[in-house]
C-alpha cells in the first residue's frame, strides 16, 4: 500500500492505494498554515494505520515552487511561493522523520502527468505535455513517462503570449504582463470578467471563450513545436469551460498553419489535444506513482531523495 497527497494551495488531498482500481481513504484537508495542515497529514495517516494499512512510501505532488534538485541542499523544499507562511517548507522531511518510509515530491502537473501516462490518457505516449489551467497554469514534459527537468522544473504558465486584439487586461501575473497565466488563468478570468468562467454566460463567456483559447492555443503550439509531444492533455478547471476545449483544438491547428503536417493535428486535433483521463483523480494518483517509485527504486531518482 501507498500513501499519496495532492498538495495544493487550498486544499491536500490524501488517498491510499496502488493505482485508479483500489485508489481510497479519500480525505480533503484544507491548506492553512504548514504546522496545522502537516499535523491534519499526520492525523490521516495515523488514522490510516489504524485501519490496519501498511505503507511502504509516501509520495507528493506539490504546489511550488520546489526545488527538486537532488545536489541541492534544500532538496524537496518549497521555495518563492507567494502562499503566505510555507517559503522554505520542507514536507518530505518532515513525513521522513515522522514515518520513517520513503518520501518523493515532484510538482502536482508533474505528478498527474506520469499518472496520465501511468494510467489514464497518456498510456500510449512515450512523449507527451500535461498542461493545468486553474487558478494559475503550469506543465509538464514527458518522456516515457518520467518529468524532463533542466535547472529547475518546467514554468511553461509564464510563456509569454501575443495578446488578444480586444483584450485590454492588464494581466494577473505579478511577474509578466503577458504571459499565458496573467492572461488565461482562472485568475485572468475573474479579473477581467468579475466572475470565475464556470458561471460566464452571454457575451461574456464567448468573449472569454475566444480570448482563452487564443493564449491556450499559443501555449499548446509552442509545446508542439519545441517537444512535438504525442498528445497534449488540458487538466484543470478553466478547459472545463463550454466549448472552449474544441476552441483551442481549433485555434492550434490554425496557428501552426501546417507547419507541422501530421494528421494528428491537422485532422482537427481531436485525440492531440484532450482532456485526463482520470479526471480529477489525476493528482493524488500521480502521488501515489512518486511514492511507487520512491518505495521500489523505480523512476527518476530526482524524486526519491534520502537525506544523510
């Protein structure tokens, strides 16, 4: 058995199993300060062993910024997140020193994306980009099924983006005025419109529609033409919005204008551009993956720290 969290900014998600078939032990704690919401985790999985669960790893899929640089000796630990009290937090020690089992932290788009490619709609990839679009945005690359990493993990939400023509957002990122995440985020969303997009109707939710898919499909394109993934999954809840998944089908293959000539994208980008697989569940699962990998030696050993 094995214990996976879906670390986020509002709320942990905690689950036990081995993959989808026997996911359980469900439990959602919400994110306050590190010292309350570790000791929740702590309160979760001693009920776990209560239950009579033996466990032989732990695995995180965090909020970030992370450093997850294995040489670095704040390995594991969040590092510039503008989450109020948690810059400098280390989760894997503290549940390496409280449970005394393996412990591996990736990024939560990391970590859904080798579930997507464990189990869900990535299986048959052996190159392939996960994509979030929530309250930020953020991806991953991979390659047979592990994170490609270079001096830290991929920021793909600040690509910066050619604007809408009728967009006049001054952008949500405190870093760039036009990157993708300052312009398509949940965030972008409700402070250009004053509402989240699940509940945009009218005029509104086209014009947000059209102005979304146009930065996400810039987004999809230079995924494309730098990495040529096999398939591009959208998670999060933004893709969620009506129509705007087949929106930014529409708006990639019109971008790349045949640039790259396979039929993947230029039938329509149907089965290119798609949502998970595992739905909501792809984060704790991409969890419960690190900690697989963590227990049994398996995987990038970037994610399966020990410290001396």
């Amino acid at each position: 058995m094995l214990l996976g969290i879906e670390a986020g900014g509002t709320t942990f998600v905690c689950g036990r199993g081995t993959g989808p078939d026997d996911l359980g032990g469900m439990a959602t704690i919400p994110t306050t300060t590190p010292h309350d919401t570790l000791a929740a985790v702590d309160d979760w999985i001693a009920g776990c062993i209560d239950d009579g669960v033996e466990f032989a790893g732990i695995g995180l899929a965090s909020f970030g910024p992370l450093d997850l640089d294995v040489d670095s000796p704040s390995h594991g630990r969040l590092t510039t997140t503008p989450k109020p009290g948690w810059q400098g937090v280390d989760m894997p020690a503290h549940l390496r020193d409280r449970w005394g089992v393996p412990v591996a932290i990736d990024t939560d788009v990391n970590g859904a994306g080798v579930a997507e490619a464990r189990w869900g709609a990535l299986r048959d990839c052996d190159s392939a980009v996960y994509l979030t679009v929530g309250t930020g945005i953020g991806g991953g690359a991979l390659l047979d099924g592990s994170p490609i990493r270079g001096l830290v993990h991929t920021e793909m939400g600040h690509l910066l983006v050619r604007r809408h023509s009728h967009d006049h957002f001054r952008g949500s990122c405190p870093f760039h005025a036009d990157c993708v995440e300052g312009l398509a985020s949940g965030t972008a969303l409700r402070g250009r419109f004053g509402l989240p997009g699940h509940e945009l109707v009218g005029r509104d939710l086209v014009l947000a529609r059209t102005m979304t898919a146009h930065y996400l499909a810039q987004l999809v394109v230079a995924c494309t033409l730098l990495l040529t993934p096999r398939r591009v999954v959208l998670g999060g809840g933004v893709p969620a919005m009506d129509g705007l998944l087949d929106a930014v089908r529409a708006a990639t293959v019109d971008l790349l204008a045949g640039a790259i000539p396979h039929p993947a994208i230029t039938d329509g980008a149907t089965d290119y551009v798609v949502r998970p697989g595992l739905g909501g569940r792809a984060g704790v699962l991409g969890a419960i993956a690190l900690a697989h990998d963590a227990a049994t030696g398996d995987g990038d050993s970037s994610t399966t720290p020990e410290r001396s």
